[in-house]
C-alpha cells in the first residue's frame, strides 16, 4: 500500500511536466466498415513513456490527470498533435480519416472547446472534417447542460461526436435523446464472448436495432476474431474497431494502412 501510495503521488507529480518534456506520444487505431473493411475513421489514444517507471498504462495516469484538472491542458495537447499529424498525412499525399479524440466532461465544464475549435475553422478549415470526439455516458453526466450545449456548437461548426462506451451507463436511451451524436461505440465488453453468450447476442442485437432505427451507425470495439465479425456484420454493425483489424500503431504505419485501405478501394 505504501508502494502504490507512493507512486501514485510521483506520477501526480509528473504529470505536469509530462508534455514539456515530451513524455506523451499518440498511437492510432483504424476503424473499418464492416461491409467492406474500408477504414472510415480511426481513433487517438494517449501513451505516457515515463522517463523512469517507462510505460504508464492509461488506466492508470488518466483518472490521476481528471482528479488534478491536469486533463484539460492534455487534451489540448492530443488535440494540436492530432492537427499536426492531419497536416503531415495531408502533405505526404495521405488523405487520412476522421480522428476521433476522447474527451473528459471536465473539458465541456472548464474549457472553450467550441471556441478552440471555431478558431480552428477560421485559420484551418480543412482539417474541421477531420477531427471528432468521444465521450462517455459517466463523463456527459458531470454537467449534462453544458455537455449538451458544448456537442451542440461543435456539431455546427463540424466536430463530430461519438458515445463511447455504449450500454455501461445508468440511462443510455435517455442520453441519446439529448446528447446531438453522430454515433454509438458498443463497449467491448459486449463483444468479447459473441458468437456464444446468448445474453451478450440479445444485447448486441437489441442495441445495434435500436441504433439503427435511429439513423445512428454503430461502431463495435474490441473485436478481435473473425466469428465476432461475422456476427456482427450479420446484425447491422456498421463499423469494427479492435485488434482483428489493427492493434494501436504509430503514425507511420497508420498512414501505411491508410494507403493499404484507399488502393483496395480502387
């Protein structure tokens, strides 16, 4: 216990200084349609090299930068290098995707997300239809009013906005109803026993039904055999994301993908 204490409050620390010694690092992973397994979109994820302790999972260093509002300046950063990377991709002749970045509710509370981004579009327009957002039921709670209101602008300026983690939250249809998504990511948790779990078959089922009724594509996560695919291409999935199609890769194999995915569509 003192251990963990510990390096709990070495990591607090750090945290702040992580991205001016550039510590942080995005990886990218595709998301593909499931028709025709065309990439359509991919995802930016977070990666801390400790100096010292190495690699810090996630798991560990986000809730600790959400506890301390040091996951605003974060986002900030994730969001700029995922616009550096646009540029890059777009001047090697790579036509990239969409990038969906997740978002803390903290950012929708504490920070001017619509007005980061309408700046963006008056200097950078070209990059708005590249750039998305995820966010989860739990963090849309935080200020459900300001949530609203902040998915609202962006949508107009053209940020779009995805529910990740669909089906772990308390009133999910309830936040469809308010939250202006362009899209439903089925929590993985759902994903990992299909084909066999008739429970997890019924939810999918339900869920993917109810998605689609609503015009909203649904985006599984987590898929990593070719029975789940089968599956889920089956039930009306629209997009696959997971380890099947892709693990989390750098920015230069991402762009070897790209490239693999736009030949295969000629």
């Amino acid at each position: 216990m003192t251990r963990a204490a510990e390096r709990r409050l070495r990591l607090t620390m750090n945290l702040d200084a992580a991205i001016e010694n550039e510590e942080f690092h995005l990886v990218y992973q595709p998301v593909v349609e499931t028709a025709t397994g065309a990439i359509c979109a991919m995802e930016a994820l977070l990666r801390w090299r400790h100096p010292e302790l190495g690699a810090i999972s996630p798991v560990e260093f986000i809730p600790l930068a959400e506890e301390t509002g040091g996951i605003i300046p974060i986002t900030r950063w994730v969001f700029a290098r995922v616009a550096d990377q646009l540029r890059k991709w777009r001047a090697e002749g790579v036509e990239p995707r969409r990038v969906f970045v997740n978002v803390s509710g903290q950012q929708f509370i504490r920070d001017d997300l619509p007005g980061y981004f309408r700046a963006m579009s008056e200097t950078e327009p070209a990059l708005i239809p590249f750039i998305g957002i995820e966010i989860t039921e739990q963090a849309a709670i935080q200020n459900m009013d300001a949530t609203v209101q902040a998915i609202r602008d962006l949508a107009e300026i053209g940020i779009d906005a995805a529910l990740d983690d669909f089906g772990t939250g308390y009133s999910s249809l309830s936040y469809i109803q308010r939250l202006p998504i362009r899209k439903i990511k089925l929590d993985r948790a759902f994903i990992a026993d299909l084909p066999g779990n008739e429970r997890d078959i019924a939810l999918v089922r339900a869920m993917v039904g109810m998605a689609n009724g609503l015009d909203l594509p649904v985006v599984a996560e987590g898929v990593e055999t070719a029975a789940q695919r089968d599956f889920l291409r089956g039930v009306g999935c629209s997009e696959l994301q997971g380890y099947l199609i892709s693990k989390p890769v750098p920015p230069e194999a991402m762009a070897d993908l790209l490239r693999q995915s736009d030949r295969r569509r000629r």
